[in-house]
C-alpha cells in the first residue's frame, strides 16, 4: 500500500504535467516518497481542518514541484476554508482541480499559492523565499509558545517542515535565513533538501560544488543524511532524530534522481524543465506496475489508507487540543481571548490608547523619531506586535523601548524585539512567515536597500499579509553618504508593486494618522517612508488635520472660497517647501492648494467625488514636488504639469548644499508654480 500511494502521488503530477503540456514532473516523481513518509507518518495536521493553529507547517520551497503538493492535498482530502476562516465542506484540491493543473482559475497554479488553494502555508515560486519564509514561521511558533503556553497547557509545540532544491541552497536569501535560524537555535524547524544535481542548465557541476553538509554544521544546524530517496525507512528515521532535536534546527539532506521511474531521462534535465512525453509516461507507468493507459488514476484503497493514517492521528490530535484550549479558556481567559483575536487578525481594545498628537514645533523631528514615539505608544497595547530592523535599529528608531519588550534570542523566545542581522532579504521572508504565523510584525531598514527586499515584499502583497516594513533615510536629505544610500528609484518602484500601501508623511502628526491606518490593515501589506532629518511639525489650527492621512491625500491649506490657481502636491519632507511658497504666494495676493499625498494607493482607493474635490479637473496649473523620480507624477499633475523632483542621482555632500544643487528650494517651486499659473492663464485666452 505505501508503494501503490507513493506511485499514485507520481502518476497524478506526470499526467497532470503532460496534459498541462507545462512545469516540471522529475522533481514530485523523486520526491514521492519523501513527501509521503512525512505526511502519512509524521505530520501533525488534520486534513478536516486545515487552519487548526497547531498544525505543523509544511512549505515547498521548491514550488516548480507544485504537483507534488497538489497530489497530497487531493489524496489526503484536505477541506477547503474561505478568506474568514469558514470552512466551506469541499474539497481544497478536486481530481478535476488536478486536472486542470496550470489553467486559468485553477486551484493548482504553476508554483503553490497562499489564499488560492486551502493547505498551501506561503506562496513559493522565487527559490529561496520558501525556506527563508519558514524561518519565520520557527520564529512565530516560538515567540506563540512562549507567550501562551502555561504549565500542562502546550498550546502551541508545531514544528515546521520546509522542502528544498539545489536551487534554493545557491539563493543567498536561504543563507542568510540558515544563518540566523542556527544562532536563534530554532529547534522546530526541519529542512528536507533534494539533492538532485540538476538545475534548468544541466548538472550542478556547471555552477555549484559547495559542501552543503559542511555549511550548515557551520550554521549551527544538525545535518542527516539520507542516500536513496526511495528508503522510506530511513526518512522516517531521520525525520525522528530531528523531532528529538530540540535545540538547533535540522538538516535533511535526501539524494534522488530526478524523474525517478522515468527510464530513459531520470538523470537528464528534460525530466526536469518539461513534460516526459506520452510514451516516456507509458514506460514510466510499465516499471511502476501500472495501466498504461489510465489517466489520473487513484486506485482503490489510496484515500483510506491516507484517512487512517494522517487523517485519524490529525483528527485526534486536533480533538486533544480544542479540549486542552477549553480548559486554558477556563483557566486563563485573557490569554485565551488573545489568542482568538490573533487567530482572526482582530485588533485588542484600546490598541490606540495612548497613540501621541504633536504640538506645531519649527525646529519639529524627524520622521524616524516620531514614528520611534508612535510605535512604543501602541505596542504595550498590542501584545502581539514585534519586530526589529536588519541592524540598524539605532537609526531607523525601530526598538520598542518599554520596560517588558525584551529581546528575542536563543534563550530568550518571549522577546519582542527582533534582531535580523545585516540580512535585510531574509528579513523580509522572516517577516512574511510571522504574518502567516498571525503575529503582527514588521522589520525596517534604510530606504535604499528596500532593492535587497524587494522580493519578499511583492509576495507579502501577492499574498495579502499584513506585514509592516519602515524605512528611514528617505531621499538625498540623508546627506553626505552619497549616492550609494540616497534612494531616487525607490519609491516608484514601491508604489509599483499591487496591493501595498506606501506611506510617505510630512510631519509627526502624519506619521501618527500613518500608523493608525497600517495598524488597521487586515489583508495588505505597509511601508512607511520616514525621514532621518527634522521635519517642523504643522499648527493644525492654522492647517487642516491630519486625519486626512486615511484618505491618501488631503487639502492641508486652501485658497480663500476654495478656488486656487495653482496646486501644489507633495509628500513627506518636501510639504514644507508646499507650505512656505503657499505662504509666500498667498502674501502676494496669489490664490494655492496645498495638498498633502502621503499615499498615492489610499487616494485611489476613495470615490471619484473626493478625489476630485482634491484635484478638481479644472485646476491644470499643479506642481508636484518630491525628492525622489518623478516617474508617475503626470497621473496628478497633468502631461503640461511640473515635476520637481530627481532625475539623476544623488552626491555627497551636506544636506542643504543638495537640496539647493537638485533644486528643492523655496525659489524653485515658487518659480514652477508662477509658471504654471501663466500657462493656464494663457490657455483660458
């Protein structure tokens, strides 16, 4: 019966590939067994309940194997949940489902999708983002367990299961997260590497001949060793030393040949980059035992073999815990409390008790600081908020500073602050599995290096997880570093990514409404843009509120009646050279708009109504100003608008000495906007 699985499992992802006449069958035929000693023997997850928070975690980093994933979701009937969290009563992945493998709608994408198909723990697709992002799933777990276990109540002892290519050991991002896991000691944590030695180009010989045994003893990591992937037995002996394991994280490497059973391309790259073909598939099916013919074919007995075996130790296990939780809820209702509000990404009462408002100062702070105040105002009340910086906490202002915050480290799980390293990829990944584990948790760096970052950002949006990045050092202001850390591209090519917020504020009492919004985010991840040097902080009597930070953009000050001549938008620093020309033009008699745009994305999430009682369509004569690219800036200035902004890069030099080279002064956007005002005025003649 375990052979006739195994082999299920293999003839489900051939067939599926070659009717697909698309992805890669080699990887799901060698692997068959690994997959199917882990979850039919080990795994504790009960297909009934696919969101049960005890569940252990499995990722596929090697997400081009997707069918093998796919083939043990169908067999073991795992049920499909909703975007709330219901469960439906259908299957996650049908046999029709399987059969339509990389269709449009399928629930069986090319690479594994968070959200589009229940089972799938994170979004897998660049090689590497899987195995740095299980590194924050060990984290997550322990960080739960810690917080919420009590004597006799282990609410949360998961262990997370990450599988992984020869591709994912050559990406960087897996090294930097192998790296931090073996100093964090995270004993929960297991990788099962396929050490193949094929890649797209051919034999790793061409590219790769590193002793990964060697690096992970480095690392910190225990490392086992199974030499044929078809020993079942000695999987399942490995996979035991590591649950015995508890103080360092595991490494199981698995030699196999890829596309086994495939007689004449197993050890041929073909196997691996595209379909064997139908007569490859029929001597494949021949050496299996198998009817030549038949097509998606699960043979009787399959699916109960499964039921009994992961499906009745899931359930049972599931059951012991909701009892075990009935008990905690008795015992410890607050904790309990907490734990279904994490679970539903709810947010506890009064999360904004404290949250500060800003006295009008000139001299005001910068961005960074406030946001430094903001922040360890809400997380006292948000006991599930944490975080760190990729070793540059000291200047992005991110450690929460109250008494009980603590750091997280080896000996040390209930620490709210994280400490990444000089990782700033893998901090990204990280911080990604924390979301997915439903801690609330950001990670921060300078602007510049959101390039180091930028994709585990784009799957933290992919995926809709409400993950929190902070970035400082926010344009040329940084000053006399240079142009290696003054960000010019960087928030365009933010602004660029679906389904993230970008927000860039002006002052302390913008930063404030800026995280009161990202606070609020359920399903989409944040960035918060903050400056290094001071920013005045605005009379918000004489200006309007901040508030109007939750919309995007907002009329910060206005022209007498309303009708101005002249626009001017900005965001972050450069409101304040808005503001001083709105006061210089207004002494001359000249009707403005100040408006204030610290997100672009909020402002085009409001009705046609607001955004034009904003902008009116009108008004032509607009001057944008903001020291960065000012790509994307005719969408609210107009193609005849002004630009103020970087065309180049920076240099290095003090901070006004750059403002005046690069034209952020008060002359040069009152210049722009005189200019503007002539223009319309000559195209009313």
């Amino acid at each position: 019966m375990d052979g006739l699985c195994i082999n299920t499992i293999r003839t489900l992802s051939m067939d599926a590939v070659q009717q697909a006449e698309s992805g890669h069958p080699g990887t799901p035929m060698a692997l068959a067994p690994v997959i199917y000693t882990l979850w039919q023997r080990f795994l504790r997850f009960d297909p009934e309940d696919p969101i049960w928070p005890n569940r252990d975690r499995f990722v596929l980093s090697n997400g081009h194997a997707s069918m093998l994933l796919y083939a043990v979701l169908h067999l073991t009937g795992v049920k499909a949940v909703d975007a709330e969290y219901r469960p439906l009563g259908e299957p996650a992945v049908t046999l029709d489902d399987i059969k339509r493998f990389r269709e449009i709608d399928s629930k069986c994408p090319g690479h594994p999708e968070y959200h589009v198909t229940t089972g799938i723990e994170t979004t897998t697709g660049p090689l590497g983002q899987g195995c740095a992002t299980s590194v924050g799933m060990a984290i997550g777990e322990r960080w739960l367990a810690k917080h919420f276990n009590r004597s006799d109540f282990p609410v949360f002892d998961y262990a997370i299961y990450a599988m992984c290519g020869d591709g994912d050991m050559m990406e960087g991002v897996t090294s930097e997260a192998a790296s931090l896991a073996g100093h964090l000691m995270l004993g929960n944590l297991c990788w099962i590497y396929d050490s193949n030695r094929i890649t797209i180009e051919g034999h790793t010989v061409l590219a790769f001949s590193d002793d990964v045994a060697a690096r992970f003893l480095a690392y910190g990591w225990n490392v086992e060793h199974v030499g044929d992937a078809n020993d079942t037995e000695r999987i399942a002996q490995a996979v035991e030393i590591f649950r015995r394991t508890t103080d360092v994280p595991t490494l199981i490497i698995v030699e196999s040949h890829i596309g086994y059973g495939a007689p004449h391309k197993h050890d041929t790259n073909s196997a691996h980059g595209e379909p064997l073909g139908v007569e490859e598939i029929r001597l494949a099916k021949r050496s299996y035992g198998w009817p030549e013919d038949a097509k998606f074919l699960v043979p009787d007995g399959v699916r109960e073999h499964f039921s009994a075996g992961i499906g009745q130790r899931g359930n049972d296990l599931r059951a012991d815990w909701l009892m075990l939780i009935e008990a905690y809820r008795a015992k410890y209702p607050d904790l309990a409390e907490q734990l279904e509000q994490i679970q539903r990404r709810e947010l506890p009462n009064g999360w904004d008790a404290d949250l500060p408002s800003f006295a009008a100062d000139s001299k005001g702070l910068a961005s960074r600081e406030s946001s430094a105040k903001v922040l360890n105002a809400i997380a006292p009340h948000y006991p599930w908020l944490i975080g760190g910086a990729a070793d540059l906490s000291p200047s992005t202002k991110t450690n929460l500073t109250f008494e009980t915050a603590g750091n997280f480290e080896a000996d040390s799980y209930g620490g709210r602050n994280l400490h990444f390293g000089i990782r700033e990829h893998a901090m990204g990944a990280i911080v990604n599995g924390l979301a997915l584990s439903k801690v609330r948790a950001y990670g921060s760096t300078f602007l510049i290096f959101s390039d180091y970052m930028k994709p585990a950002i784009r799957l933290s949006a992919l995926m809709r997880l409400p993950v929190v990045t902070i970035f400082t050092h926010d344009s040329i202001g940084l000053g006399q570093d240079g142009p290696t850390h003054q960000p010019v591209e960087q928030l365009i090519a933010l602004r660029a990514i679906p389904g993230l917020i970008t927000l860039r504020p002006a002052d302390a009492n913008e930063v404030a409404e800026a995280w009161r919004v990202i606070i609020g985010l359920k399903h989409q991840p944040a960035c918060l843009i903050l400056s290094r040097q001071p920013l005045q902080t605005f009379d918000r009597k004489r200006y309007a509120s901040a508030a109007g930070v939750a919309r995007g953009a907002y009329v910060m000050a206005d022209a007498e009646g309303g009708k101005p001549a002249v626009i001017l938008i900005g965001t972050g620093s450069e409101i304040a050279l808005c503001v001083e020309v709105y006061e210089r033009l207004k002494q001359e008699g000249i009707a403005v708009r100040v408006v204030s745009m610290p997100s672009w994305e909020l402002f085009e999430q409001q009705d046609q109504a607001y955004r034009d009682s904003v902008l009116p369509p009108g008004i032509t004569a607009r001057v944008s100003v903001e020291a960065g690219s000012v790509i994307g800036w005719d969408r609210y200035v107009g193609m005849s608008g002004a630009k103020i902004g970087m065309h180049t890069f920076g240099a290095s030099a003090p901070i006004k000495d750059l403002l005046k080279k690069f034209g952020f002064t008060p002359e040069k956007v009152l210049a722009a906007a005189k200019k503007q005002i002539a223009k319309s005025e000559e195209q009313i003649a």
